[in-house]
C-alpha cells in the first residue's frame, strides 16, 4: 500500500486513530483542570495515553518503524504503572478536606500531615 492507497490501508487508520487518541489526552487534560481551576490530571488522560500509545506501537511494529517503537516503549510501561497505583490507592475522595500547611507552596493529600507542617 502507499500510504493513502486505493481503500486505507487498515494499519494506516489504526495509526491515526492512536495519533487521534494520543492527541485528545491533552485536550482532555486541559478541560478537566479549567473545571477544577487548578492543574489535574484525571484517569481518562492515563486510559488515553495507554490505549493511544497502543496503537501506535503496534501501527509501529506493523510498519518496521523503529523510532515509533521504541518512543512507546517507555510510556507504556509508565502509563499502565500510573493506572496501576491509581487503582490500588483506591476512590478518591473529592470532597475530602485537604490538610494545609503553614508553608502556602506545600499543599499536602487529604489525611496527611508531615514533622515539618503540623
């Protein structure tokens, strides 16, 4: 096939849908923190970037190309590893009050407190 070919070529839409879905994990990104008013990084952005950059690896395999595989390699291991501790901390708790401490720049998780912010 030659890229855009008589039908498209089947591993050519998977690539694009990976681009697509690698792509919108930004946007998706963007939205979620602009609603929170402050940076987030919600779950869809780690399910995105896991299933974008599985297609992408496998468009990359598919077609010999090297660069695309080993650019995916690292992230897939980071991606699955963030989903990973995501589920074993368990639900968040949106509501939970967050310990503030005496320091405006430390900002620590809900429950915790540190020797140096009583």
């Amino acid at each position: 096939m030659n890229g855009w070919g008589d039908a498209l070529d089947q591993w050519l839409v998977v690539g694009l849908i990976g681009q697509g879905v690698f792509s919108a994990r930004f946007l998706t990104q963007w939205l979620a923190s602009e609603r929170a008013g402050r940076s987030v990084v919600p779950v869809s952005f780690w399910w995105m970037s896991l299933v974008g950059s599985v297609l992408l690896f496998s468009y990359g395999l598919k077609r010999h190309e090297p660069i695309l595989v080993l650019g995916q390699c690292t992230g897939l291991w980071i991606y699955g590893r963030n989903l990973y501790l995501i589920r074993k901390a368990g639900p968040a708790l949106p509501d939970a009050p967050v310990a503030q401490c005496s320091r405006p720049h430390v900002r620590l998780e809900p429950a915790r407190q540190s020797a140096d912010c009583p």
